[in-house]
C-alpha cells in the first residue's frame, strides 16, 4: 500500500486532509486485467465501507472509473478527511531499476489510453510524495496557506462554471516549492513575502515553466519531446515527464485575475520585497 495526498505530505490545511492511498494487488495479472476488474472491486469495497461501524461518518463522493472517493467526517472538530483510493498492479517494485522508470516513461508517452496511461502512472506515486515531502517546514507552512488561498478564494462552482477546474492540490505545490528555491531555498523566511511572490507569479502564470531533472535526464528523448511541443503555463511532473501538472487547471485568467485583487488588499499592498525575494520585483 502506497499513500500520498496532502496529510502524508504535511501540507493539508485545518478542516480536510486530503489522502490518496493506492493498493497494490497480486489478484491484477497486468495493467490489463487490473483495468477489467478494477470497478467490480471498488464497487465491493464501497459497500463494505458502508457497512462500517462508522458507516455513518462516510460520505461517498461522485463514481469515478478508476478510483473509490469519500470523505470521513471526525467526531472532535468536524475535521474532514478526504480519501481516494485506488488498486493497481505492482509494476515498478520497492528498488526499481533506472532502465524499468525510463520503460514505463516510453510506456506512458506513447500511450492512448487515458484511464490507462492513469493507471500505469500510479507507480509513481511515491516519487511524487517523497518530492513535497522532502521540502523544509517553512515550505510546507506556505503550501498550506496557498492551498487555503484557493480554497477559500473563488467562487463557489455553480451551473454556470460547473466545468472550471482550478489548479489541483499538487500544482500548488510544485509552483510554491519553485517559487522558494527561485529564493535560494531559505530555512526561515517571511510568509507574507513567500505568499506575496507565489501570488505574483500567478498573475503572470504565462510565464511559467518549470522543470525538475531529479527522476530523468535533460536529454532524455521523451524528455525532449515533451519539452519542445510545451505550452505554458508548464509545470512538468518531477516524477512523470510525460505529464504538464499545469493542464489540470483551465481556468488560469480566472487565477490571475483573484491573485491580482489579493495583492491589493491590506496584508500585501504596503508590502516591499525583501531578501531573499528581491527578484520579484521584476514581476
């Protein structure tokens, strides 16, 4: 069993943990198979849980094809935590070989089949959670706030914009542990002027582009592909360099333009850059 999502990761925010947990399965003969059988077994499991004795702290989200969404309700706080659970086939292993991750990148690029492509991607779940996770303790306070920042920010989705899809959690992250390592990965810093740089460059997130070479090489062929046909706003996966962490979100005017009046209001208006932020002055 694999977990990530922001409470393994230590930047959940105060009222809902997120938690991602991938199951790996012997039953699965391959991807194949794990991809025939996989609704039959969420299905089983979502019955099951139902039939907890704390049945009744479970609220089940909306059926998605390849994992089980729901959210359990604490008794103390009314703190919500927010569960996706997936099952797949080990392809990967605990110790895997740089030749088999560089293989299962070749596998994902030329891949397509969407739910498959997701599914073969789930090996690299760990990579993904040890990459925030390994992040210093300032970082993870700024990521927070961030992730509250969208949470409590825009609008609630109504019929109107039911299709606007906001950065997802890990975007937010990846881009606040960009933004600190643009100043000089500091231990300590000052939130506000942390928060202050990340909101600025989302208000000019065309300019975005980001690329981590701790999982694969700068000449990398699949690497090299994905790079050059890029678009931004580009964040590409740290783990996956088949996957721009940025298309998750369609809806960046409507970011921009909220960071825009954020930056406006009390907390940042009188706010000057200091160091180790100086270089957002050029924003």
């Amino acid at each position: 069993m694999i977990k990530g999502g922001s409470y393994v990761k230590g930047t959940d925010t105060q009222g809902c943990s997120e938690i991602d947990i991938v199951l790996f399965s012997d039953v699965f003969a391959n991807v194949n198979h794990c991809k025939k059988q996989l609704r039959e077994g969420l299905d089983a499991l979502r019955e099951n849980l139902k039939q907890t004795s704390h049945g009744d702290r479970i609220l089940m989200g909306k059926r998605a094809p390849l994992s089980l969404r729901f959210s359990f309700v604490c008794t103390e706080g009314l703190h919500r935590h927010s569960f996706e659970i997936m099952a797949y086939c080990d392809i990967l292993g605990p110790d895997p070989s740089t030749d088999l991750k560089l293989h299962l990148y070749r596998k994902l690029y030329l891949c397509n089949d969407s739910d498959m492509a997701q599914l073969c991607a789930l090996a690299l779940l760990p990579y993904q959670v040890d990459f925030v996770k390994a992040s210093v303790a300032r970082v993870k306070e700024l990521i927070r706030l961030m992730i509250h920042w969208f949470k409590t920010s825009f609008a609630n989705s109504t019929e109107e914009n039911k299709f606007r899809r906001l950065p997802s959690s890990y975007t937010v992250e990846l881009l606040t542990i960009h933004v600190w390592e643009l100043a000089g990965k500091p231990l300590l810093f000052s939130l506000v002027q942390g928060m202050r740089a990340v909101l600025k460059l989302l208000v000019r997130y065309a300019e975005i582009d980001v690329v981590w070479h701790r999982h694969y090489h700068p000449k990398f062929p699949i690497f090299v592909k994905v790079n050059q046909k890029h678009t931004r706003p580009f964040i590409l996966d740290p783990a996956n360099p088949t996957i721009n962490v940025c298309d998750t979100c369609n809806a960046w005017d409507e970011v921009a333009l909220v960071a825009r009046h954020s930056l406006l209001k009390p907390l940042f208006s009188r706010v000057r850059a200091e160091p180790p932020w100086l270089f957002t002055n050029n924003w």
